[in-house]
C-alpha cells in the first residue's frame, strides 16, 4: 500500500519540491497530497509534475492559520489516514525589532508555530489509534542559534524545536516518529516572501548605528545566499533519507557538518561565545565576505575539509574567532 503524505506550503520551495519527488516515485510509494493556502498558485506544481501523476498526487487547499481550513482539507483524504505528515509552511519576518508591527509579529508566530502545531492536532489521535505515523518538520538552523535581525521569526523557530522535542518524548510511546529537517540558507521563494523592513521606508526614525549595522546584514544576508544556499533537491534527499529509515533521528541536518554556531552552544554553554565573537561574521561588509570560511560557517560546510569533524570545527571558527571584534 502506498504511503499517504501530507505537505504545508507546497505553492514553492521546498514544499513544492519535496511533493514533486514524492508523488514522481517510480515504485509509487506514496500517495502525496500537496496542500497551499491559495489553490491560485498551483500551476507552478502542475508544471513540475507535468500532469503525469494523477494516481499519486492531489492539491488541497490548506491555510494552517485557520483551524476550518485544515478541517476541510483531512475530510477530503481518500485514505482517511496519514501516515507521513509534513509540517514545512513557514514565513520570515526581517528587520530591527523596534520597527516590527504587532500584527506582523502576531502573523509570524500564527503561521510557523501554531500553524504547525495546529496541523499536528489535526492528525495526532488518528496517528496515536492507529500505533504509527512520522511527522517531520521543516526547521531552520535560525531555530537553534540567533540571528540578528531575526528576533522573531527565530523565536518562533526555537519554540517549533520546543514543541516537536516535547512531542518527540511522548510519542514514541506510540511508534509515531517526529523529525526535524535542520536546513541553513536554501535556493527558494523565502527571501522574496519574507517581510522585510526596507531601509529607506519603516527605518527612517532608526538610530544610526542599528541602521548602519542593518544594512551590513542585508548584505551579509545576500552575500550568503548567493554564495552558499542549498538547491531544494538537496533539502528533499534529506527528508527522503527520514521518511525511508526504519528508525528516524529526531534532528536531521541538510550539510554534513553541525552548523557551529549550534555547536558552540553546546561547547561554550554559557554563550559569551556566541554572542559577542559573531559580529564579524554578521555585520561586515559584503568585499570582505568573500572569504569562504565565513560563507561555509553559518550553515556548515557542504564539502568536509577534514574526515574529523572536531578538526573541521576548528578549521571553520578559527579565521572567523581570531579576528577583532568591530
Ligand atoms: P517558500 O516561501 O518558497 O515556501 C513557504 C511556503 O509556505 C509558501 O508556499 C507559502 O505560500 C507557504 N505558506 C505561508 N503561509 C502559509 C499558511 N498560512 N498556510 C499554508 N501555507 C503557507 O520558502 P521555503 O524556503 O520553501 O520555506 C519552507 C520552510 O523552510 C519554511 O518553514 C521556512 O521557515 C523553512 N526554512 C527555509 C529556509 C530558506 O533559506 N529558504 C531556511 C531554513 C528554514
């Protein structure tokens, strides 16, 4: 029998992505069901999936945000069961705090956390009667460090890890798997979705410092993603490997190294580390990111320089820690 997935936020990115490669299995292993907040935006999956997959995909129309949306969308499962839940809709919210409004904070944290959590509700008591399930969520290397001029997107990013780490304890007592994909910067429509305060528009009663310090983010921001993004195929091989191991980690990351700001966490517990030896990384300009130890760092090198990891640490943090802080 195939396996029944559910996707969020299958209109782009990673979503889309992972729904095409499913629903393309050539043993048809699974019956995928896309799900998108706005069905007007599904020509972009029908084109990727170039109309071949009748039998094993279908769009449903699903806003996480609305409890009646995710309602309606399980009423039109075929199978009446899930048996792989994807939890990936998610948005970004960038910019100095001061200038973020309460609605946009409120929207960040409705969609990425209880969005999520509120999917998960939705499938949980069938998953636990039936003794069986795997619920994998897209998380962010911004759910287990800091970053600038993310406060609140990170927030809610570290609350998703809160939540899945709580659920992970309770649920293998039920044979239900919960894993989250750890990805860093990935090629996708994020950037151009997030909210993004503008620095000529909402900063202009800014300090500023904060303003210089923003604009050397953005470009830090570019810089990064330009340099060092992953393609969406190489977050999909990651969720593949979850949903076909027998006995699925709890945290899966998409390069092959801990990204090590998250390690110095661990490493350097009481975060002194953390916080003040990463301004150069963040807020230089973007000529001197050129330097390729510092692009690899946020997320972790795709490529190791050494087969041992302790030494590929140090390789990455010892050009970026030995320099002055600004
Ligand atoms: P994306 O913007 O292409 O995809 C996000 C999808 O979520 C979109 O299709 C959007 O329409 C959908 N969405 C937004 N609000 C929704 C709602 N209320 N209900 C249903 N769907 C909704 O970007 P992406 O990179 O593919 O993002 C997917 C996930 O990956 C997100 O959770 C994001 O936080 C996470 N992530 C992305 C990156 C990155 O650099 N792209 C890095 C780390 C984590």
């Amino acid at each position: 029998d195939a396996k029944v997935v559910l996707i969020t936020g299958c209109s782009s990115g990673i979503g889309l992505s992972l729904a095409v490669r499913l629903a393309s299995d050539p043993q048809k292993a699974f019956k995928v069901y896309a799900t998108m907040r706005n069905l007007s935006k599904k020509e972009r999956l029908l084109e990727s999936v170039k109309g071949l997959h009748k039998d094993t995909l279908d769009i449903l129309q699903m806003d996480v945000t609305s409890q009646q949306s995710i309602l309606e969308a399980t009423a039109r499962i075929v199978e009446k069961r899930i048996d792989i839940l994807v939890c990936n809709a998610g948005v970004g919210l960038m910019g100095p705090l001061e200038v973020q409004s309460l609605e946009s904070m409120r929207k960040i944290l409705e969609v990425n956390l209880l969005g999520t959590i509120q999917t998960i509700q939705a499938f949980l008591p069938d998953m636990k009667a039936r003794g069986k399930g795997h619920i994998l969520v897209t998380g962010s290397t911004g759910g287990l460090h800091g970053l600038p001029f993310n406060e609140v997107y990170c927030a809610s990013k570290f609350a998703v890890e809160g939540a899945c780490e709580s659920l992970a304890i309770l649920l293998q007592h039920f044979n239900i798997h919960v894993s989250l994909i750890e990805c860093g910067p990935v090629n996708t429509d994020f950037l151009a979705n997030l909210q993004k305060a503008e620095v000529g528009d909402v900063c202009q009663n800014l300090d500023k410092q904060t303003l210089a310090l923003y604009e050397k983010y953005l470009q830090h921001c570019d810089s990064v993603f330009q340099n060092s993004a992953q393609d969406t195929e190489d977050i999909v091989k990651v969720f593949q490997d979850a949903i076909q191991s027998p006995n699925p980690a709890f945290r899966y990351f998409t390069s092959d190294v801990v990204p090590p700001l998250t390690k110095l966490k661990v490493t350097e517990p009481d975060g002194s580390r953390m916080t003040k030896r990463t301004t150069p990384i963040f807020f230089r300009a973007m000529l001197e990111m050129s330097d390729t130890h510092s692009l690899k760092f946020l997320r972790g090198s795709t490529k190791r320089t050494s087969s041992n990891p302790r030494r590929n640490f140090i390789n990455l943090v010892a050009p970026i820690t030995t320099r002055k802080v600004e």
